[in-house]
C-alpha cells in the first residue's frame, strides 16, 4: 500500500507541538495545528469587548504558541515563509477538519486521562486508515490504545519527537499491541527519508530507547559527582566535546532542558522499572531534590546548576548549595589527548589516565557497558539502536558500543570486571563465537553481530547511504594531510577534506585540483563532501596572518591567486563539479559552494561570506561572484543599482544563511541550479546522482564569462557616499568604511566612467588587489589575529 503525506493535523500546540508542526511546514506538508480553547478572557481582551465565543480568542492558544516558537531562537522553521503551510484551529470547533489529514499527531500534556480523552474525540472524525501517533515520551503505548477501534489500534503507535524537532535527528517509532507492520515500516522509511531523522523502532518500554540510557547516564553522573568530589565545571569538562559530545555537556545540558523534564522521567524509570538491576540509581540525590524544592530547574527560572549574574556565570556548589565563581577544569590525562583529532580515537588512552579523569573514566564506561548490555533484549532486540537513539537525540558523536568497539570488547570486559561490573552473557557468547567486535565494515556497508542469529548481519536500511568512513581506506585513490579523494563507483570521485575543521589551505586546494585533474582524465565527475560536522569554516587564516604579518605579499599574492584559479578551476572544468555544503559553510567553503556547477546543501546550512568579520573581502572569487549574480539579474537601468546594493549588502554585512532555503533570499544558493536535502546522511549518495545525471545529459564544459555589466562610477558614488553616512552615524568604524569602500570598488567594476562589460578574470584582478591591500592594513591585522585567538570577530 502506497502512502502520501499531504496534510498532517497537530494536536497540541506546546513548545514540542509547535516544533513538529514547524518541521512538517519545512518538508513542504501542510499543517492543522489545533488546541484548547482558553477558559477566560484576558486584560486586552476584555478592553476590546471580546467575548470567549470570538474566534480570536478561542483560537488564542493555539496562535500565541505558535507566534512564540516562530520568534524563538534558534528558529524551529527553515525559512519564515514556511509559517503559511500551517493553519491553526481549536479542537472544539475545528476536529472535524481532521478527517482531510493523513496522519494525526496527538502532543497534549503528559497524561492518560487527558490522552484518551483526546483520542476519544479523534476517533469521531478520522477517516478509516489514518496514521494516528503520540508523541508521549514515556507512558506506555499499549495504555493509551485500550477501548479504542480495531481500525484506530492498528494504525496507531508512538512516534516521539526529541526537542528541538527540526534541530534532533532521533524518531523513535513505538508500536502498540496491534500496530500494524505495513505502518510501522511506513514511519521507519517516512522519519529517514522525509523527516531527514534517524528512525529508530524501540520496544513500549518506560522511556523507550533513548532516555532510558540517555537518562541513566545522568543519573549515574549525579551520583558519582558526591562520590568523587567532582565538581561542575569538571563533569562538563569530562563529558563534552573531548568524548565527542555537545559543547554543553551534562550539567549545561540539563539547564537548557529543564531539572523538571529530567527528573519526571527518572522518577517514571524509577516507579516503572522495578526488575532493573540498577534500580537504586534512578533515586534523586538529595542535592536534586532540594534544587525542585527551590524552583532552580534551568534556564527557564533563570538558576540551576549554573547562574548568570551580569555578565558572570556562577556554579552551584554541591556541598554548601551555594553560588560561586565558576572554576576552571583541568586534567593531565585530557592534555594527553590534544594531539588526538578524532574523539573515537581518545577512549584508549583516557581509560589509562592516573589522574582522577582516568578514574572517572574507567568507572563511567564500565557502568555504561553493562547497563546497555542488560537493556537487550529489554528496550531492543539489536544494539545499534541504542548506538543510533544516542547519537541522534542526545547529540553523541559515538554511540555506547562504538565506544566499546574503540576501547577493544575483551579491554572493556576487564575493564569493568575492575570496577566490580559484568556485561551480559550475549556479550560473552558473541566473543566466544569468534566476534570480537560488535560492529565490521564489508563492500562499504556496515555490519552488526546479530544476538538471535548469533553470526554477522548487515543493518539495514544504508542503501541510500554512502558512508565515507566504510570505504575510505578501502576506495581511495590518491591522499595528502589535507584531502583524501575516493572513489565512489560509476565514474564518479569524491574529495574529502581533512584539515583542521575542513578549512582550506594549500593542501585543500592541491587535493581540489588534483581531483579535477583525474575526473577529467578517467572520470564522469567530481563531488567535493564530507561528513564532518561543518562542510568548512573557510580559507585557512593562520597562513594569511603569518604571511602578512611577515609581509610576504608575494607570496601571498600568488596563494590568493591559487585560491582564485582553483575555484575558477570548479567552475570550468570539463567535467560536472557538485559541492554537498552543510553546518558551517563560511567565507572560502561558501565560495567553493558558489563555483561548483551545483550545490547539493544540507538542508542545516549556515552558510555565508564572513570576510568582513575579519578585516578584508572575500577573495576567493566570493566578491566577483556576487557580481556577476547581481549582473544577471540586471532587467532595466532603474533597478540595477537596487539590485547590486542588495548582493553588496550581504556581503558588507557578513549575512549568513541559516538554513540552505535562507541561502537562495541571500542569493549564495541558486534557484533552478541548486538542491536541498533534509537528511545528511544522504547528501554525497545524492550528489553522485546528481553527478551522475549531469554527465549522462551530456556536460559541455561551460565557456568563460565576458558579459558581466558593472556600473562603474555610478555605482561607485552610491556606495561611497552611504558608506560616508554609515561613518558619519557611528553604525560602522572608519576600518568598516575602508574594507567596504574596498569592495565596492570591485563589485561596481572599478571607477569606470560609464557602465561597462568585463571578464570574470578583470574582476578576479581586482578583488585580489582589494585584498592584498587589506592584508597590509594593522587594524586588519589585528581582526585575523583575534578571530585566531578568541574564536570571534573584533570591532576596531
């Protein structure tokens, strides 16, 4: 049976219904978002002389809440525009729309009672077949199904949303007792492929997958803070990016989510899981009991484990209960690990440190290793999912038993025999079978050691998937420190950058060059992707400084000519050039992005030219590309000048997109030339296709432009003088003024008498010049320099 989504009702317009009502409204469905009607009038209402049957009042609710999450940052919806897809309603006047809608989500508050009331009221308007779901994230599934029609239960199952929707991968899909297979393969496919989730099946459990684990490595952490003596900042120092977690880590993490959330699911795990081995854990520690009685939750009621006061961040004190000046963590064994780039690389050694990290360590992955060991087949019957659930909701680089993998499954056993834990006989009897591993690579697919089977298994579903990590060593083709090309089968290869946060050096750039080198030679095409977290943060700033500040501009003249004639390289060669932009696509990487024959963008992608930020222009063909974009829409005398000030503007004001469908309004992203996907996961195999079409079609090498139209002294003036009042009104710095009289002078074509077409190189020319001649600026210098060590821009 064929399913479409067209139009999917939202019950509950929260923080978590708005969210999913945004995200289905950014994948292009149409949206019904209802809610209660409001019980009393408020003071403006009562001014107006409304009444509680006035439809803007019953519809209240539901248009502030959704007003609220349109406002917030960062924003749940792709583009503003989106916002029209959804329309709002009250679930008193307005159920019956709900029998137009294919799928019906319930997001009412967290009770039964409440809960089956509302499906009660569904079940009047549905039409026969209609996914129905709740997005509960704890009580249990077959409670909420009981009384209701056979027709409803089979189609209906949890579907549970991690917060915020569109920014968390994780789609847990929670079958009923008679849910159907044919819906719950439906939602498995619709989460990956439409969604842009990682859909995850988990058993009617409390908690489910991923805050059983989730919730339980928290609660362990409350307990063994008093135990060790560890301090705040020191847990989020051990549990944040150096294991390949969030930058907020644990206690920031909590904060942001609310102590309240955290502890009405712990109590559930508590009062629910009875036969846990670990039952005891899931108890509040005192210090957490006593920060619910004090109202200290988070963000939210503006204290919890940390404080803001002015401009100073406080720590809670776990002995005296008090605020203090936050203290800064540091530990031998985590020096240890800066030369290790990779987090999965780090387990090994940090298990080994002496310090009080190591012992942290050896005591957290021991407990770890057994409670996800216990959980199967418990939650779920294959151990991935756990890997999957983590990575995807709670944001981990490397799932549990990837971990486990890294540190070496026998390791890990003494490990936590050291520490007084066991893993699970299944563990035992899959190293006694001859796997010592929990997870291999063959032909590019990954594998998985199947529990019931007892033998290997490839998990399903990667066959929309290239996963550059399985056939890296195995497909490559050519590599230096800074690029790795691989390839990726019919005729088309991919360049992987390697630096450091995929910035562009010369390495990068001999790699973009070398494999332009060889698709021309034996190949259909190119795509330029990895699967970092950022596509790239742009050209690499510390060579600039250094030879700037050594005034080298020989040198530097010939690398930012390097720079120029590689893109120009992307734009012109014989063969079809696809970039895969996603996360931090900035300066040199949105470039790059511009100069491919088609972007295929992650649909998070915050990509722009930043170059201002630090003193200068963009010089790698980002200022003459703007201008050529500005030229092509040129249409009549009168406008030409609005359309150029619009595409100098972005520049000058370092806009950056965030989102790929923001990118097309700031004119970085090309209608009709560029694509976007919702699932990472897909976007090289989608590339390839893409690649692989266009060479199919017939790719002619694209001529070099002549016919770009600059308006020389006319545009010229206009700048100058609006940068003049920009000065003259303190919005921006005289060294603002100089680097944007700098780039108009190249986007306006230089200070030609009359308007004028010129070659893309005559535009290239200048706009190294421009540069250059910003490199040798001190407060320029002093931009570069900050950026580099305080990882922000300086206003001077």
């Amino acid at each position: 049976m064929k399913r479409n989504i067209k139009k999917v009702a939202v019950i509950g317009s929260g923080i978590m219904g708005s969210g999913i009502a945004c995200h289905f409204a950014n994948i292009g469905v149409e949206v019904l978002l209802l809610d209660i009607i409001p019980r009393e009038l408020t003071d403006t209402e009562i001014k107006k002389e409304l009444t509680l049957e006035n439809k803007v009042v019953r519809n209240r609710l539901v248009n502030d809440h959704l007003n609220n999450a349109l406002k917030s940052k960062p924003s749940p919806i792709y583009h503003q525009s989106f916002a029209s897809r959804i329309t709002t309603g009250n679930t008193t006047d307005d159920m019956a729309k709900i029998a137009s809608c294919d799928w019906i989500i319930e997001v009412v508050v967290e009770r039964l009672d409440i809960k089956k009331s509302v499906f009660e009221q569904i079940e009047k308007f549905r039409k026969p077949g209609t996914l129905i779901t709740s997005n509960t994230s704890g009580i249990p599934i077959h409670f909420m199904s009981e009384g209701r029609s056979e027709d409803f239960q089979k189609h209906f199952c949890g579907t549970h949303f991690f917060n915020p929707a569109r920014y968390l991968k994780l789609f847990e899909i929670i079958p009923g007792p008679e849910t159907s297979m044919e819906v719950l393969d439906f939602l498995n496919s619709y989460g990956e492929k439409f969604l842009g989730k990682t859909s995850v099946v988990a058993k009617d459990t409390p908690a489910f997958i991923g805050n059983r684990i989730g919730i339980f490595g928290i609660m362990s952490l409350f307990h063994q803070v008093k135990e060790m003596g560890l301090t705040i900042e020191e847990v989020d120092k051990l549990t944040g990016p150096v294991i390949g977690r969030p930058k907020s880590a644990t206690f920031r993490t909590v904060d942001v989510v609310g102590l309240d959330t955290l502890v009405h699911v712990a109590n559930g795990i508590y009062e629910n899981c009875k036969q846990d081995e670990v039952l005891e854990l899931f108890k509040l520690p005192d210090f957490i009991n006593k920060m619910m009685e004090n109202n200290w939750l988070g963000s939210k009621t503006g204290q919890g484990f940390y404080k803001k006061v002015g401009k100073e961040i406080l720590s809670l004190d776990f002995n005296t209960l008090d605020y203090r000046a936050a203290k800064k963590a540091s530990f031998a064994t985590l020096e240890l690990t800066k030369t290790i780039e990779k987090p999965i690389d780090r387990f090994k050694l940090l298990i080994t440190g002496k310090d009080k990290a190591g012992e942290f360590y050896r005591k957290n992955f021991a407990s770890m290793f057994q409670y996800c060991s216990n959980r199967i087949p418990e939650i779920t019957d294959a151990f991935y999912k756990i890997d999957d659930a983590m990575k995807a909701g709670f944001g981990w680089e490397n799932g549990p038993f990837e971990i486990w993998d890294a540190i070496g499954v026998p390791k890990g056993i003494e490990l936590m025999q050291s520490e007084g834990f066991q893993p699970a006989n299944w563990v035992k009897e899959m190293i006694a079978s001859g796997n010592t591993t929990f997870y291999s690579v063959k032909d590019g697919a990954t594998y998985y050691y199947n529990i019931d089977k007892n033998q290997t298994e490839k998990i399903p579903g990667q066959d929309a998937f290239i996963i550059l990590d399985n056939i890296r060593e195995s497909k490559k083709v050519w590599n230096n420190n800074e690029s790795i090309i691989t390839d990726l089968g019919d005729g088309i290869i991919n360049l992987e950058f390697t630096s450091k946060m995929n910035s562009i050096g010369a390495g990068v750039l001999q790699g973009i060059n070398k494999a332009i080198d060889m698709a021309e030679k034996g190949y259909e095409g190119l795509v330029i992707g990895n699967q970092g977290t950022n596509f790239s943060v742009g050209a690499n700033l510390a060579m600039i400084f250094m030879l700037a500040v050594e005034q080298e501009y020989d040198e530097l003249n010939m690398a930012i000519k390097m720079f120029q004639d590689t893109m120009m390289r992307c734009r012109y060669s014989s063969i079809p050039v696809i970039a895969t932009p996603h996360g931090m696509t900035l300066g040199g990487g949105c470039e790059l992005t511009m100069h491919s024959d088609r972007a295929v963008a992650a649909a998070e992608t915050y990509i722009g030219l930043v170059e201002f930020g630090v003193g200068v222009i963009p010089g790698g063909g980002g200022s003459k590309e703007m201008a050529l974009r500005a030229s092509d829409l040129f249409r009549k005398n009168d406008v030409e000048l609005n359309v150029l000030q619009e595409y100098f503007l972005t520049v000058g004001m370092a806009k950056v997109a965030t989102s790929a469908y923001e990118a097309f309004d700031i004119g970085v992203l090309q209608k009709g030339r560029d694509i976007v996907v919702v699932n990472k996961d897909r976007q090289i195999a989608t590339a390839k296709q893409v690649a692989l079409q266009m060479a199919n079609q017939g790719y002619t090498q694209p001529v070099r432009r002549h016919d770009i139209k600059v308006l020389g002294k006319q545009a010229l003036g206009m700048f100058l003088v609006g940068t003049d009042q920009m000065v003259a009104g303190q919005f921006i710095s005289e060294h603002d003024q100089k680097i944007a009289n700098k780039l108009a002078y190249v986007m306006a074509g230089g200070d030609l008498s009359e308007p004028n077409f010129v070659s893309e190189q005559y535009l290239l020319d200048l706009e190294r010049e421009a540069f250059l001649s910003l490199c040798s600026e001190r407060k320029t210098l002093e931009r570069i320099q900050f950026m580099l060590t305080k990882g922000k821009p300086l206003r001077n």
